[in-house]
C-alpha cells in the first residue's frame, strides 16, 4: 500500500497534460487539473475494507513491524499532525490557524486502509456554512459577520478507528415488578376535612443475574485531537458501508491528519459506547417493570479493527482569543460548529421576557380583581 504521506514528502500527483498537480474533485470519481481541466479517474483498488486483527495488532506495533515512516507537519499552538502541500514549508494549521511548520521527528503508525472520499464540494460547504451562521441566535454581529468572511474553508482527512467484536457480559442486578395499594388520605374540601382514598403504585424488588451476549460492528471512535470532539461525534453518521480501500489519489488537494489516538487506547474510547448497548441488553434479559444494574464484568472476543480516513470541511476562526471551529460533513452536509454568545443579548433578551412576564401578570391579575 502506498505512503498515506506521499504528498508531504514531496511526491504529487501531475496533470498528463500541462504537468501541473491534480486534484480530486468532491462528488466525482475523478483528479481534475484545475489548470487546463483535464480529467483522470481514480482507479479502484481491491479489498482495504477488510477487518484486522486486534491482538495481533498490539503485537506487531511493539515490534515495530507492519507499519510506515511518517514525518508531519505539527501545529506549534494546539499540536495537531497534518501533511503540507508538495514543496511548503509552512502553512497555517486547518484547526486553530497556528503555525504549522515540520515535525521534525518521525514516527511509525499503522496505514489507512480505507476511507470516504470528499463528496460535498468546497461551494456546498460554504453554503451549508453561511446557511448555519444565520441559524445561530444570540452570536456577537462581528462574530457573525467576520467569521464568513475571513474563516478560511480547508478540507481534511480525519482519522479514525472502527471496531468489531463480541461481548459476554455477567451480570448482578434487580427486577423490579409493579404493584398497587390502597392508601387512606385526609383532604379538605368545602372547609371540612374528608376521608378519601386512592392507588399508590409500588416496587416489590427481586435478585437478578445472569449472561448476555452482544455483537459490535463498525463502532467509531475519532483518532484526531484536532477537533472538537463534542461537534465532531455530533457530524454522524457516517455512510460507513460506502468506505472505498486507500488510494493516494482521495488525498490530492487535501490536507490528511495522522491520529493522535494509539489504537489500545482507541479501543478503550469504544468501550462505553458498546457499554450503553449492553446495558440495554440486561434490561432485556432482566425484564420486570423496572431494572437495576449493579455490577458487570465484561469479556471482549474477535476484537478487529480498520483504521480509516473520514472527508471534513472545517473552518477556523480566531475571535477575542479563543478558536472557534465549524465543521462540515463532506460526504452528508451536516454543520457542527462552536460560537460565542453576545451577552448584551442574551441580557436584553432576559429583559424583555421579564418585562412579558410582569405584563402578563398585571393583565391577569386585575382580570382575576
């Protein structure tokens, strides 16, 4: 498989036309020179969608084996790894606009085997933006208006991991189970005080324990420390069934950043998330009205895993010292993105509605008078 790097050192894809460097186009199958328009298809490589071994894996990596040499470009301000253009030097990072410069060192990681190529163009992604710059309520107008217009839209490969596996749960819990009884109250109705009675609901409660199996596929965990990862969990789902193998072709004209996230720790992130399904699976298999879940004890098999390339348009925007970042899913359009608040108008807004209030209650109360 080639260097997912090729183009940082050095290597471009050329127009067979006038030599200039191709680019891929979003939504096409196709590297486009944006010079004399000449246009090549990508070819289509077997098979890079295929599971790996987990185990086998960790093995490998501490030997050092299976694995590529990668020298990045590191941001000087919040320390994300991307690649640079054939022939720069230095460049402005695509997450926080910090100094991008040459890492310096280089490193060995595991190679993308698949990803999803960009399908939303440059011009839709600016469009999804501004569409979603209107739809922020409360934001700073110069926030509004100089976030447009000055954040710089640069499109990047996101790494991930996906994993598969297995899980045999035992568990310890409850069963709850409903019952009603009659309870004898005093009320007070026309100033005297009268006997009634109603149905209150209880909970007889019952040991519970047993085993519970569940299947995981394709559970994605972000291997990037360069995003936000609140908004970039928030730009699923993806379409993880369209994933095509790895070719350097999908990298031209974009930025690719290397994960951040080893791939043990990797796994660890994806734990809760497959937790949150087993849970509902002893609920399940507790059954009764209601559950509790005391304690479990997790046995993880046929673990497997891709390491894998997910397209994002993002745009970051410097505004009274802090990064705000906007991100755009290039394969559904999805906006996710950080903005400030005004608080000039977030007060004027409490005013008002304060003021709504005691008018609603003046009008009522002399209606009730």
């Amino acid at each position: 498989m080639s260097n997912p790097s090729a183009e940082q050192a050095g290597r471009r894809l050329a127009c067979s036309g006038c030599g200039a460097g191709l680019r891929f186009e979003p939504g096409t199958e196709s590297l486009t020179c944006p010079y004399c328009g000449a246009s090549t298809p990508v070819p289509r490589l077997a098979g890079g969608t295929e599971e790996l071994d987990f185990g086998a894996w960790l093995g490998r990596l501490a030997a050092g084996a299976d694995s590529y040499e990668v020298l990045d470009a590191r941001c000087t301000s919040c320390g994300a790894e991307t690649t640079l253009d054939p022939g720069v030097v230095s460049d402005e990072c695509p997450f926080c606009r910090g100094a991008l410069v040459p890492a310096g060192a280089s490193k060995r990681l595991i190679r993308p085997t698949a990803l999803l190529p960009f399908h939303v163009t440059r011009e839709q992604a600016e469009a999804a933006l501004e569409r979603w710059m209107r739809g922020i309520w409360l934001a700073p107008n110069d926030f509004k208006r100089n976030a447009t217009r000055e954040g710089k839209l640069v499109g990047v490969y996101v790494p991930c991991w996906t994993f598969d596996c297995r899980a045999t749960t035992r568990y310890t819990g409850a069963r709850g189970e409903w019952y009603w009884e009659t309870e004898t109250y005093t009320a007070t109705e026309d100033g005297r005080q009268v006997t009634r009675t109603r149905q209150v609901r209880k909970t007889r409660w019952y040991a519970a324990s047993g085993t519970v199996h569940d299947a995981f596929d394709d559970v994605l965990v972000l291997a990037s420390d360069g995003l936000p990862r609140k908004q970039a969990d928030a730009l699923q789902p993806w379409d993880l069934p369209a994933l095509v193998a790895f070719s350097d072709e999908y990298l031209a004209g974009f930025r690719t950043e290397s994960y951040r996230v080893p791939l043990d720790q990797g796994f660890e992130l994806a734990k809760p998330v497959m937790d949150e399904a087993i849970h509902d699976t002893i609920r399940r298999d507790i059954g009764g009205d209601e559950q509790q879940v005391h304690g479990t004890e997790t046995r993880w098999d046929d673990v497997t895993f891709k390491h894998v390339l997910l397209p994002v348009w993002i745009s970051a925007y410097r505004y009274r010292d802090r990064v705000y970042r906007r991100l755009v899913n290039a394969r559904t359009g999805e906006v996710q993105g950080e903005r400030p608040w005004s608080w000039i108008k977030v007060a004027l807004l409490v005013i008002v509605l304060l003021a709504v209030v005691l008018v609603l209650a003046a009008v009522f109360g002399e209606g009730g008078g």
